[in-house]
C-alpha cells in the first residue's frame, strides 16, 4: 500500500519584471520537494490577479518594477492580505535603503540579486534561498529531502577553535553585549537598539543579512538611536555607546587586548549555513568576555547562536532569549531554552531594560 504525504508544500508566487529572474527563481525553488511555485507574475498587477484567485504561503517580490514598485505593492498588501514576503533586491545603495523600508513595513527577509550574472548568482546560493522562504512559511506576519547536493554543515569549530589557552588574561571591569538574530530580526533590533539610553554597554551583533545591506542598515539605525551604530571593520573598539553590526558575508569574532575588547572581521566558511554566523561571535563572547558579557538571542529560524549562547552562559554570561509571542520565527530562541543556554526569556519589549539593569548592577559591584 503506498502512503501519501501528507506534509502541505509551501505555495510560493514570484513577482518579478525580469524573466530571467523568474525562471531561476521557479527551477531553484521548485526543485525543493517542501516548495511548490504556484506561478509567477511580471508586475504587481498580475501578481494581483493571481492572489485574488489564490492565496500564496510566501511571495518573493522584486524592488524595482514598472507600474507599480515593490514597495508599494507591499504596503497594500499588508493592508488587505498579510503574506510573508521576500524581498528580491539589486546590490546596489538605492536597493539597499528601498529594501530595509520594505523590511519595516513588514516583509520578513532579503534575497539579494546582482544587476549582471543573476542566473549564476541565483543558482550558486539556492540553498539560501530555499531556506529563506522556509523561514519566511513560518513567520508571524503582523502588519507595520532536498535534491541538490546540501553544502556541509559546519559547527563553529572551523571559524573558532573549541579550546584556547586563556592564561594570563588581565582582569577587565567592561561589560559586553552580544546579539544574534535572523528572519524578523531587524525589526527587533531597531526597537531594542532605539530603547538604549546613551551609556549602554558596547554591543557587537550578528543579524543574518546578505552583503551589501549591513552598512545601509548600520547608518539607519545610528541615525535613529542614542547610541553610535556602524558597521563592523576589523579591529574596531567595542566601547560603552556603540554598537557594531556584523558586515554581511563576514564572520565577526570579539577579541580581547589585555584590558580592551575589540572585533575580529574575518572570512570563513558557512556556519550553520550562516556568514556572518551567530555561534561564532557568541563562542569568541564566551571565551573573552566570560561572566563580563551578556548574550542576547532574538527572533530567527534554525538554531545559529543556541550553542554559542549555550557556551556563554557556562562560561558565566547572563543569558536572554526573546519569547516566542514577540518573535516572527522563535526557532533560534527556542533552541538556545532546549539547550539550556538561557537564564530568562522576555517580551522584545523587556529585553534592553533587563540588560542595562545588569550592567547597572554589575558596575555597582565593580
């Protein structure tokens, strides 16, 4: 007897002016045996007419369109039909701004695509992409067997190695936050970075973001918030009032010079699929920070971080996992919990007064 399975595919509708595009995007996501194209349209208003018929799980929308920009079609969206949304954008600083608009107003991630070579750039990260519309199948939308050869996972190790000789470290009274996050996660960090007051802890961050889209989310939030944000370089001081975002497809590793913490900017291979991974930065908060940092782990499918939080937390950190009601996707906070790496687990909207309120405590005892 032959049994059905009777696991639902995701129903993906792909919105883009390119052909090209659309035709990659359909063979990479088709090939997925959890993913089924339900069709694809050259322009919103298309796109409109497909929905009306029936409704898609995820939609993948282009940026720049005629008749109507993506934007835009977005916003109605959001309006009359929430659906996770990804959004396909060029790598170019217009795309950037325009794409981190989109991601306020409610899309759930970012495929990036290249003005030249889109086929072999689409093709070369499909297992990206197919996890990015599996992650965005699950999210929370609120208004304002694979048959491709599977990259290897790998751990941490081949960025950070497991053990290190921490010998003759000399003691440091500064505190450290460290921050993971994915699908839903910029949201999430505009909100607790703009709770900060000005004197916060030095904060490094890892946000699964493609390249290119790290320094334009940099300037936007340092332009909205007490503290200073830019993008990580190498060697950058992590210092009280700033915080440094990992650079998109760059590992980011926190360092220590006798008394200063400062950041490593590194290439490496795919951590949990990620680069810039959440484990790596959170093994390196463990190893040199120890009990003077505080690990923070937000909203965000698959389980990047829940083992680095995991190392932090035995090695004396104070850890927080945002809750699963204010999360998009609560697959890396709840990881971190099974784990045990987890002392609290709070509301989006606790996290930044919870974390000042154990630097305060901390310098009080220093």
């Amino acid at each position: 007897m032959m049994i059905q399975n009777s696991r639902k595919k995701i129903r993906v509708l792909i919105v883009d002016d390119s052909a090209v595009v659309r035709q990659v995007l359909s063979e990479i996501l088709s090939g997925d045996p959890q993913i089924e194209v339900m069709g694809a349209a050259a322009d919103p208003f298309l796109a409109a007419e497909k929905i009306r018929h029936e409704l898609p799980d995820v939609i993948t929308l282009d940026v720049e369109m005629p008749r109507m920009d993506g934007l835009t079609f977005l916003q109605k969206l959001m309006s009359q039909h929430p659906i996770p949304v990804v959004m396909c954008s060029s790598l170019t600083e217009r795309g950037a701004e325009t794409t981190l608009r989109a991601l306020q107003y409610g899309a759930v991630d970012i495929i990036n695509k290249p003005r030249l070579g889109a086929r072999q750039y689409l093709e070369e990260a499909r297992i990206r992409i197919c996890d990015i519309v599996k992650a965005a199948a699950a999210a929370r939308v609120r208004p304002p067997a694979n048959p491709y050869e599977v990259a290897p996972r790998f751990s941490a190790d081949v960025v950070v190695g497991a053990q290190e000789d921490r010998s003759g470290m000399i003691r440091t009274t500064e505190k450290i936050v460290a921050i993971g996050a994915s699908t839903g996660g910029t949201e999430a960090l505009r909100l607790y970075l703009e709770a900060l007051p000005h004197d916060a802890p030095g904060t490094v961050i890892v946000q699964h973001m493609p390249e290119h889209f790290t320094a334009a989310f940099a300037r936007r939030l340092d332009s909205t918030c007490r503290i200073d944000v830019k993008e990580a370089a190498d060697g950058d001081s992590i210092i009280p009032g700033r915080a440094l975002i990992a650079p998109g497809n760059r590992h980011l590793l926190l360092k220590r010079s006798g008394a200063r913490y400062f950041v490593e900017v590194k290439d490496g291979p795919l951590v949990n699929r990620h680069r810039p991974s959440v484990d790596v930065l959170f093994r390196t908060a463990a190893r040199y920070a120890g009990k003077n940092a505080i690990g923070v782990i937000m909203t965000g499918m698959g389980d990047d971080g829940a083992r680095g939080l995991k190392e932090m937390k035995d090695a004396g950190a104070f850890t927080i996992a945002q809750d699963e009601a204010s999360c998009v996707v609560f697959g890396m906070p709840k990881e971190a919990i099974r784990l045990g790496g987890v002392d609290r687990v709070l509301p989006l909207e606790e996290i930044a007064q919870a974390v000042m309120r154990d630097y305060y405590d901390y310098l009080r005892r220093s």
